[in-house]
C-alpha cells in the first residue's frame, strides 16, 4: 500500500468519524426535555433525569468521534503528498 492510498483511507475515515459525530449531536439535540416535566420548584422526575443522561451520553460519543476525526485529519496531513 502506497503512501497515497494511506492518506486517502486516512481522509475517509475522518469524513466518516465527521458525519457519525454530526449524526451523534443531531439525535442527542432531538431529544425531548420538557420543560413541564419539572416540579414546581425545579425537582426533575425520574424520566427527565434519564432523558438528560441519554442526551450527556450521545454528546459524550459525539465528542469522541471529533476527537477521532480530528487526529486522523492531522495525521493525514502530517504523512508526506507520495
């Protein structure tokens, strides 16, 4: 396998880690807290508590593909053109 083609499998797998982290943080965005699930002085019930560890974990995992994505496009660009 030649330098090139390590550069282009490293592209790929950026973009892919790019759109699995947007997709990550779109679902988690899309989750609904509603407001009128809170007592009346601010107590969450137990399904909003759960919704917002559902939410703090997709966010967690979109997080990490960024990061992913991130070092591999670094490491692309690092790694020499031939």
């Amino acid at each position: 396998m030649t330098m090139g083609s390590i550069k282009i499998v490293i592209g790929w797998l950026a973009v892919i880690t790019a759109v699995l982290s947007a997709g990550l943080w779109f679902w988690a965005a899309n989750i609904k807290l509603d407001a009128a699930e809170f007592g009346a002085y601010g107590g969450a019930t137990e399904n909003s508590v759960k919704q917002f560890a559902r939410q703090a974990r997709l966010n967690g995992w979109a997080a990490l593909a960024t990061g992913v994505s991130a070092i591999l496009q670094a490491v692309s660009l690092m790694l020499p053109a031939t």
